[in-house]
C-alpha cells in the first residue's frame, strides 16, 4: 500500500493505492469513496479486494475532505467540484490502455453514473474500531468538517430520483451490493430498481451497514471481487 499525492482539479488529492494503478495498461480499479471521502476507512476494504484479485487499485476520497498540502486552501467542495475531481484522475492519471473497473459507495456511485452519462466516459464499469483512530482524526479538521457537512447538504439538494436514462446505458456492465438493513438506501429502492432494470447483477450482503467499511470490509470485497472477475475478460 502507498499513499500519493496528486493535484487533480487543482487540488493537492492523497491517493492510496495498491499496486500500480496508474500506468497500468490492463486491468485498475478505481474506488470513489462515501461521504465523508477520506480513504482511509476504506484501506482494509481495498487491502482484502487487493489480496483476492491482485488488481492495481486506487482509492479516491473526496476534495476538502482530508487534509491538504494546500494549507492556504479553503474552498468548499460542491458535486460538481467532486465530478470534475474525479474525472481529472480518470482521463489524466489513469493509462489510457487500462480496463477500469469503477467501485462507489454510497454517493461515490452516484458519482460514477453521472460521470458516464455527462462526460461520455465509455468505461467497464457505531461503535469505530481502534483501527479507524487515524481516520478519525482527519474528520476533527474543522475544515474537514465543513466540508463534509457542505457536500452532504448539496446532495440532498441534488439527488432527488434515480438516474434512469444513464443506468439504461450501462446496465450490462453495472454490479449492485445492497444490505436489508442500510438506513440510506432501503430495501424498496433496490425493489424499484430491480422492477425497472431486472437485467442489472444484484446482490444482497447481509447484516452490513451502510458504512461498510468500518465491520464489513472483507465481506464486501469478497462480492466485488467476484462481480469484477465476471467482468475482466470481457472484451
């Protein structure tokens, strides 16, 4: 595992990463994570997908979510910030000749989607464990913080029905993971969605959170690392 730094969107962005996901000319995955975007949390997810696929990978948090080599830098991040941070790493960081395969969580995913439907991206698509302390502290940044809470209020604002049109386009190459007992995303909006695109691979994990990362890591990664060897060797 090795943490980068990368200016991306003009903004100094920590990457973890195993492997070599950047010149990569085969297969890179590239993980966008939640709200909050500090990867950190998703290093021992990343860690056990890594160790079942040996796939380069590239954990991506969000802009203004973790501390910066920018000390000077205080803006606040909106979703189209965060797209267009996103999409810097995709179309300028990663090797042109690689397959990536594209992991979101939560509004990590709704990212994913809007970046294939607005920028023509053709790609394959509360107790916290001692563990998560160095993670924890990152969130203490009061600038962290604001940040945090700004994006997830423009999200409210902003995510307000499925993407139907853009799910349309790349339901033969989308997976889903969902859990009963997700607060955020309930059992009757994976029934809709099954209703609308029964084409799509679902997938029910059972007794996680919506925060995966902090008890279900291995699990998880199990189920992506099964749906992403389905789709590997497909030309």
């Amino acid at each position: 595992m090795k943490r980068l730094y990368i200016r991306l969107n003009g903004v100094q962005t920590p990457l973890i990463t195993w492997g070599d996901p950047i010149s990569n000319n085969e297969n890179v995955i590239i993980c966008i994570t939640g709200n909050p975007g500090i990867s950190d949390f998703y290093i021992e997810f990343a860690s056990e997908l890594f160790k079942s696929m040996s796939i380069p990978i590239c954990v991506i948090g969000h802009a203004g979510h973790e501390e910066s080599l920018d000390k000077k830098n205080k803006y606040l991040f909106n979703l189209k910030d965060q797209l267009e941070h996103k999409l810097d790493l995709i179309e300028n960081h990663i090797n042109k000749n690689s397959k990536i395969h594209l992991i979101g969580h939560s509004i990590g995913a709704w990212m994913i989607i809007e970046l294939i439907h607005k920028q023509s991206i053709y790609i394959w698509i509360k107790s916290i464990p001692s563990k998560f302390s160095s993670a924890i502290i990152k969130i203490l940044n009061p600038d962290v913080v604001e940040n945090i809470f700004y994006l997830a209020f423009n999200e409210m604002d902003t995510v307000l029905s499925l993407n139907t049109e853009s799910i349309q386009k790349i339901k033969h190459l989308t997976n889903v993971v969902y859990a009963r007992n997700d607060g955020w995303a309930p059992v009757e909006y994976i029934e809709d969605l099954k209703q609308f695109t029964p084409q799509l691979q679902i997938r029910e994990a059972f007794n996680v959170e919506h925060a995966f990362v902090l008890k279900s890591s291995v699990e998880v990664a199990s189920i992506v690392a099964d749906f992403i060897n389905t789709k590997k060797n497909i030309s």
